[in-house]
C-alpha cells in the first residue's frame, strides 16, 4: 500500500493568494501523486480573512484541512502539525508555491525508497533559480557558512519545500528549539549530524517579489542558531532504522 502523505501550507495573512495555491496544489496532487494524500493549512496567528477563506477551502476540497495556531511562527505550525500527524511522509511547501510542483513527487519517492529526509535545493547544480543577486549571494554564503562550521553537505537549507519520514519527525522535531524561520536550518544539522540520510533534490524555483520574509531581522535569527548550535552542541538523537534498499 502506498505511504500516505500530508503536505503542510504555513501561512500568516494570506487570504488573497490562499485560494488559487491551494486549487493549484490539489489539482496537480490529484493528478501526479499515487499516494494519499491531505493538504493542512496551517495558520500561525493570522489576523485577516485566511481564517475564513480556508474554512472554506475545507468544504470545497474534501482533501484539504484547517488547523489554526494561536502564535505566530513556520516553526511552531510544522512542529505542532507533524507531531500530530499520523501519515507515513510528512512535508511542507510555501504557500506562494515558489518551487515547481513537478519536484515534489521524486521526493516523495526518495523518502519511499533509501532516505529520512528530502529536500529541494536551489543551490544545486541542476537546479533553475530566478531571483535577485542580493538574495542569491546572501543564500549561498548562509549555506556555505554551515558546511565549514558542521562538515555538513546538504546544499540549500532554506529552501521551502522539505519532506521526512514520520519516524524521523518525531526523533527530531522535540529537539529543535527554533519556532521560526531557523527551524528548517536546525533540524537539517540534527538529521546530518547523527547520521540521517537527506537527499537533495535540483529544482526550479522562481523568486516571490511580494515575500514578506525581512531578510536582516532572518539572517540574524540564523547567524544566533548556528552559533547556539556549534557551541551549545548538536543534539543526540537515535536514528530510525533504515530501509533495505539502503542497506542491500
């Protein structure tokens, strides 16, 4: 039987571009992935008409679900909707869908053959990225700084389009203290550090112009996380067992 899957739309005051993310997301899920799936928005404290707007996404689309976070934080809202999630493959994507959907099911199949987690990179070689120089070097020098203080060799951590196992989840996600944007950075360096198999997956990926992510206020939260971690120490966490693919 195929692993079901839940894939998590964070959002906060997205009552405008809610509605055609989410027809375009079931649309294409609908059409390309075999597995079962549901797609939760999870609303971290918003304080427009994305309440509303999803309850009725909800009743339109039988596969689509609502859970609302009182506290802001992308962090917090994959922390809470995985922990409490019962699928085989959980995943997140930005609601503004910036990654090609095409990509979406290899990494599905990655985590359903060899790997713990899968993520996409547009940092990668094969990848096709569009977005400003600014962001671009900011990106490149942010990963590179986590290689030389970690030895990791995940390319991208940032990327909004990630996938784990639940297994790997519930190792996880209880040690990472981040609820917000340095939250995907901290559990790629628990994973790779205790010896969890990520896959990198090449995408294309096109820049949001209307993001309302602050970069300044972002690369301070992440440049603090990482010195937390390379001083405080990464976590220990038991690895879940693997599957044969990898092992034969």
């Amino acid at each position: 039987m195929p692993s079901s899957v839940d894939i998590i739309i964070p959002v906060y005051n997205e009552e405008r571009d809610l509605p055609k993310s989410i027809k375009k997301l079931t649309e294409f899920l609908e059409a390309n992935l075999a597995n079962p799936w549901q797609v939760i928005i999870a609303d971290n404290a918003s304080t427009d008409g994305t309440r509303a707007v999803s309850e009725g996404l909800c009743t339109q689309y039988p596969h689509v679900n609502y859970r609302y976070l009182s506290q802001k934080g992308r962090g917090r809202a994959l922390r809470a909707t995985w922990l409490e999630s019962d699928a085989d493959l959980l995943s997140y994507m930005d609601v503004d869908l910036s990654t090609d959907l095409a990509y979406f099911p290899p990494m599905i199949k990655a985590l359903e053959s060899d790997c713990h987690l899968a993520i996409g990179s547009r940092l990668s070689r094969d990848s096709i990225v569009a977005r400003s120089f600014k962001r671009e070097f900011i990106s490149r020098a942010y990963n590179l700084m986590i290689r030389a203080m970690f030895f990791t060799t995940f390319p991208d951590a940032q990327c909004g389009f990630k996938a784990l196992t639940r297994q790997a989840a519930q190792a996880i996600v209880p040690q990472i203290k981040n609820n917000n944007w340095f939250f995907d950075t901290e559990l790629l360096i628990i994973a790779a550090k205790n010896g969890y198999r990520i896959k990198s997956v090449p995408v294309k990926w096109d820049d949001d112009p209307n993001s309302s992510v602050n970069v300044i206020s972002t690369v301070t939260e992440d440049l603090k996380g990482l010195l937390r971690l390379r001083f405080g120490g990464v976590p220990r966490v038991l690895r879940p067992e693997i599957s044969l693919s990898e092992t034969g």
